[in-house]
C-alpha cells in the first residue's frame, strides 16, 4: 500500500525538476505512487521507474485540463482512495495550493501548505511570513495534503529503479459538475528559458532597468537562468506580469538571486529573501536591498551587468 501519492500535472516530455524533487521527498514517507494528469510517455514513465515508483494512476477522463482546479482534486481524491497514501505532495505553485485546499476538504485532511522540508514521520517544516522563519507542523488526521516548495532538495533517483505499474482512476462524475470551464488560452511564446518558480538561478530587474531589460536577458541566457522583475517594472509594461517577484507575484528559491536596480522594498523581500545567494546591484549605496544581499555591487546596472555578462560567457 502506497505511503505517499504525489500529483504530476501535465509532465509533457520529461519531468520537471519541481516534479523530481516531490519524488524524492515523498520516498522518505515510504512507498511511492504518483498520479498523473497528461500523457504518460515512455520516457516519463522510466524516470519514475528510477525515481523508485510503484504505481503511476492516470484519470478515466481526459478533460480535467478544460476546467478550472476542482475536478482535479475529484481526481487526486479517487487517487487517494485507491492508493491507501497517507501524504499527497503537490507542487507549491498557486494552482498546486488551491488544488491543496480542495483536497483537504474532500478527505477531511490536514493541509500544510509551503513545505520546505519533510520529515519520515510525516512532520512538515513550514516557511511562514514569506520566508522570515520555518515553523514545524503534523497534521492529526490520517491523511495529510502538503504543498512543497520548489529548490528544496537536491534531487536523487532510488537506490534501485522500478518498474511501476500503472492504473486508471475512476475519476467522481460529479467532479466537473460545479467547475468554472476554461473558455479559451493565451499561449505565451516560449521563452527557453527555466520556469521562473523553479529556476536554480534568477536574474531580477526593476525600475533601474529603465525600460530595457536587454542587459538582464543576455545575463540571464549566459548563466541559463529565468528573469524576474520587481512590481516597479511590470507595472510599467516592461515585462510580462508572470516575472513579477514579490508578495503579489512569484516566490523563488534559487541558488543565485542577481537584483539589479532593485530598492528591496519589503513586498519584493517577501517573494526573494529564502534565495541561497542574493548579489544586489545598485547604484545607491543606501539601498535597502544591500540589507539582505550576500554581495552587493554600487554602480550602474548597464555597465555592471554587460561585463559581468562578458566575463561569464568567456568561461
Ligand atoms: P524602486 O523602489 O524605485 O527602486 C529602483 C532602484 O533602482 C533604486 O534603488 C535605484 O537606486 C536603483 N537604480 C536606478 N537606476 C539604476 C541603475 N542604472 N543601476 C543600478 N541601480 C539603479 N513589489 C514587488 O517587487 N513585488 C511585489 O510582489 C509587490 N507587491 C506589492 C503589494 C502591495 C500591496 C504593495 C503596496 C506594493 C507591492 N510592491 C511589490 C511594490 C513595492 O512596494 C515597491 O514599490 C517595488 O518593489 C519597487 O520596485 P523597484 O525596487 O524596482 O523600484
């Protein structure tokens, strides 16, 4: 009987790395099933084979894409149910939480959302107040929903592969009954750059950049990382809304956070400060920012960025 399910939403080609690294927490709880929502390829079911997954569940339907959340946690609900987990893992992102919440009221589960460690008793260790502390949470029901936070763990196929059996869900009729119906999309242009969320490193700028976020893209592509923005920048229509860090916008948790001609107001703290490494570059030297920074550069972006550019691609 499955331990941990953990929920891997449209995996596409390969798994994400947000995906691994659930896979890898969630083997510290026991036996590990997944439910899949998506094509299930070859290639996806032999990383969960060595990832060390004994079931992979799929849903008998294949329209839970067209609606908002809830048929999807119908779905993970069924899963729950055929599985016998104790612990469902979904990803930390917005759509992961409410998916989260969903779920612990369908299994009367205790929900503990923006995990960023796990313990194998199922102790959760918790970011709370946008990462100023870690708090320590057991949820008393026999099931417990946690979403976990990206750039956590380092990720670590099993010891030995598996060959995971599959089976299909029979996911509630009435799941999709109340759901809001996706009307239509708007698919944004591939950037080939990492998922901001999940992104090891983070090149952010704000109203420094003065409208050209040119110099903060070649840095970004030379160190293979995702560009974020302050709210100053995307509120000014330089940059997509989905860059924006922040209280309001995305939490990271990279490896390497480059700000660039950001003031670190407090909003913009709360989406950054959990970052491993944090290099501020402003001109003022009475920036806040250079309070959380590990490295701070005084100067201006659009000489400091190019050569710092420059130098990395020479490596
Ligand atoms: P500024 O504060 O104007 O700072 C610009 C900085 O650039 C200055 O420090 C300046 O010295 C430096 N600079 C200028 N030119 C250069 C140059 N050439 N080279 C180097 N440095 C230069 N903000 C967020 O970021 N994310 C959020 O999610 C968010 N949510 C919010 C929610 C609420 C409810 C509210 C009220 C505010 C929120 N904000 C958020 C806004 C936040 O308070 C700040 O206004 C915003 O973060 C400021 O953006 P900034 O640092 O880019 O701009």
């Amino acid at each position: 009987m499955a331990n941990a399910l953990v929920f891997i939403d449209n995996p596409g080609a390969a798994l994400k790395k947000s995906s691994l690294e659930l896979l890898t927490l969630a083997r510290k709880l026991g036996e590990t099933a997944v439910a899949i929502n998506g094509e299930l390829t070859d290639d996806v079911a032999a990383t969960l084979g060595a990832y060390g997954v004994a079931t992979i569940y799929q849903p008998s339907v294949e329209d839970l894409d067209d609606y908002l959340v809830a048929p999807k946690a119908g779905y993970l609900a069924a899963a729950v149910a055929a599985s016998g987990a104790t612990a469902v893992l979904i990803e930390n992102s917005p759509e992961g939480k409410e998916i989260a919440g969903r779920l612990g009221i369908k299994l009367n589960a205790g929900v503990i959302t923006d995990v960023v460690g796990l313990d194998a008793d199922g102790t959760a260790h918790k970011s709370v107040l946008a990462g100023s502390y870690n708090t320590t949470a057991k949820a008393t029901t026999p099931v417990s929903v946690f979403s976990v936070k990206a750039n956590i763990v380092e990720t670590e196929p099993a010891g030995a592969a598996t060959a995971p059996t599959t089976a299909k869900v029979e996911v509630p009729a009435d799941a999709a009954a109340n759901a809001a119906r996706i009307s239509s999309r708007t698919e944004k242009p591939a950037s080939g750059r990492p998922d901001l969320s999940e992104a090891r490193i983070v090149v952010a700028g704000g109203r420094g950049v003065d409208g050209d976020f040119g110099p903060l893209e070649e840095l970004a592509d030379a160190l293979g990382a995702a560009v974020g923005a302050s709210r100053a920048a995307t509120d000014a229509g330089w940059i997509g809304h989905d860059a924006q860090v922040g209280q309001t916008g995305v939490t990271v948790s990279p490896q390497l956070y480059i700000s660039a001609g950001i003031s670190g107001a407090i909003q913009q703290k709360a989406g950054m400060q959990t970052s491993k490494v944090i290099v501020a570059i402003n001109k003022d030297a009475e920036s806040p920012v250079f309070e959380i920074a590990d490295f701070g550069i005084i100067g201006d972006l659009f000489k400091v960025v190019p050569q710092a550019t420059a130098e990395i691609k020479k490596r």
